[in-house]
C-alpha cells in the first residue's frame, strides 16, 4: 500500500511539474507577443506610411502568430486591392493590370462588421464568412486551421481594408497552428495598435502631402511676388518716362516759340538784304538750323503728348 501510494504521489508531483513547466512556457510566450508588440509600437511610431505599419503587422503575425499566408489590402465598396497598402504584394490572381477584385457582398459587409481582429475556422461552417476570398488571396492550396482577419480601421466607424492570415498546408482538420481562442486578448491589441499605428502614419503621410502642397504654393507665390515686382518696377520706369516726357514737351513748346520767332526776324532779314549781298549765305545757313531745330521740337513736343509711351525714346 505504502509503495503503491508513492507511486501515486510521484505521479502526482509529475503532472503538477508537468503544469508548471506548461505555464511557465506560457507566460515566457505570452511575455514575448508583449515584447513583440511593444516593439511594433515603437517602430510604428516613426513610421511615415501605412504601407511601413502594415508591412512590419504582417511580419509579426508571421512571427509571433506562426501564419505562413498573410497580406494587407484595401477595401473599397465590394473590391479588393492588394496594392492598396503593402508595396510587397503577395503572389495572388491579381495582375499588375487589374490590382481590384470583386468579393461578395456578405463577404464585404462582414469584413465592415469585424470590430477587432477575429478568428475564423476554416471548415465548411467558417469558410462561409470568407467566401472566396481566400482564393483571391491566396490560391495556391485549400486553407486549414484558422484563419486570422484583423480589420483596418484607423478611423471610428470606418473600415479601409483587412489584414488576412491563414495556413496552407496540412489536413483540414489540423488546428495546431494559427491563433486559438486564449490569444483573444492579444489580438485585441494587436487589432488596436494597428489602427492606432496605421491612423497616425496616414496623419503623417496627409501632413507631408500638405507641406508638399504648401511647398508648391509658396514657390508659385514667390514666382507671382517676383512678376509683380517686375511689373511694378516697369510701372515706376513707365512712370518716370511720362514725367520725363511732359517735362520735355513743356520745354519744346517755350522752344518752339523761341524758334518761330528766329524764323521770323531771319525771314525778314533775308527780305531786308541785298540780292548780291554776302551775308544771304549766313540767313540761308540760320534758316536752315532752324528748321532743323523746329522739327526735333515738334518730336519732343510728340513725346510730351498724353498718349507718348517708352517706346517713343528711341526717337
């Protein structure tokens, strides 16, 4: 009785280390995905796209998750696009050409639905909620174990895509790899420090398009100050030569006065002389010049006039 009660008691003792060695196991794990998920968080937080968020969520589900099947893509009315978001997109049926796909609308309206990331089973019952979407996704081989879907929703109320994971090898029936209903907790916050990551980044990307937008449109100002200091420095030239040329015709017009009576007493004094008088030639000269004279003061008086432009200087 004694031996058969020691045996008891060490089998006992073996279960219960047993425990603790699977608890042990356990919380090292679960202090792991925090680690994992700490570490997300901060290299997310100077992230400065959402491709960057999404690309290094899908490395830790692979990771942390064990998922070999996993893509990021957007969701918009009842089309998927897995160039969205991720700039690695996945080998898919999706071509280059056609980067959006049709799903079905239940599909559609229960990815909208999901508020946190969630597991679904992938048996007859399960794959009904995915209903060919995995096979846009994913259509090398029948999914088995669980698939995982953690939905993108870096606004409330708003879903922009889905991140979607699954196995692709192994029986159907095998539910040893993927996500299990204790991870719930973690892929709570894993949902929610995607959204919150993802928000920030698409905050990042908004405010650098912006800058670039205030960029452009202070160069376009700059351009705009530029010609108008250009325009206003030729206003002020064309200003300066309006006052010039008023100047100019106020002056003509005494000259011209002084001029017609030069004609005048020369017109006379050609009258007064001899025929063979020496000085004729001398009159003859003046008169000349002084024709000379009236026609350059009838071009400044011209230039004077109230419709004169730059233009005329070159006369």
């Amino acid at each position: 009785m004694q031996e058969l009660h020691e045996a008891d008691e060490l089998a006992r003792l073996r279960r219960e280390n047993q425990l603790l060695r699977e608890g042990r196991l356990e919380l090292v794990q679960e202090l792991n995905r925090i680690i994992a998920l700490g570490d997300f968080a901060m290299r997310c937080a100077t992230a400065g796209e959402p491709s960057e968020v999404l690309e290094r969520a899908l490395d830790l589900v692979g990771s942390v998750l064990g998922m070999e099947q996993r893509t990021a893509f957007g969701l918009s009315g009842d089309r998927v696009d897995v160039r969205a978001f991720s700039r690695r997109a996945p080998e898919s049926r999706l071509t280059a050409g056609d980067t959006s796909r049709a799903i079905s609308p239940n599909v559609a309206a229960y990815l909208r639905s999901l508020p946190v990331a969630t597991i679904v089973r992938c048996d007859e019952e399960g794959a009904g909620r995915l209903e060919g979407l995995l096979d846009v996704l994913f259509p090398h081989a029948a999914p088995h174990g669980t698939a995982l879907v953690i939905p993108l929703k870096p606004l409330p109320g708003e879903t922009i895509g889905a991140i979607v994971a699954c196995n692709r090898s192994g029986p159907a029936s095998d539910r040893t790899f993927g996500p299990k209903e204790n991870d719930a907790t973690f892929l709570v916050l894993l949902s929610n420090h995607v959204d919150r990551a993802l928000q920030s980044a698409l905050l990042v990307a908004d405010l650098r398009a912006r800058g670039e937008e205030l960029a452009e449109s202070t160069r376009r100002f700059r351009e705009n100050l530029a010609h108008l200091k250009g325009t206003e420095e030729e206003l002020v030239k064309a200003r300066s030569f309006q006052s010039l040329a008023r100047l100019a015709g106020d002056v003509a017009r005494d000259f011209s006065d002084l001029l017609a009576d030069i004609k005048h007493h020369v017109g006379r004094l050609d009258q007064d002389l001899p025929a063979r008088s020496s000085g004729r030639d001398d009159v003859a000269a003046i008169g000349a010049a002084v024709d000379r004279a009236t026609r350059i003061t009838r071009q400044l008086l011209e230039l004077g006039a109230p419709s004169a432009e730059p233009r005329d200087e070159q006369r």
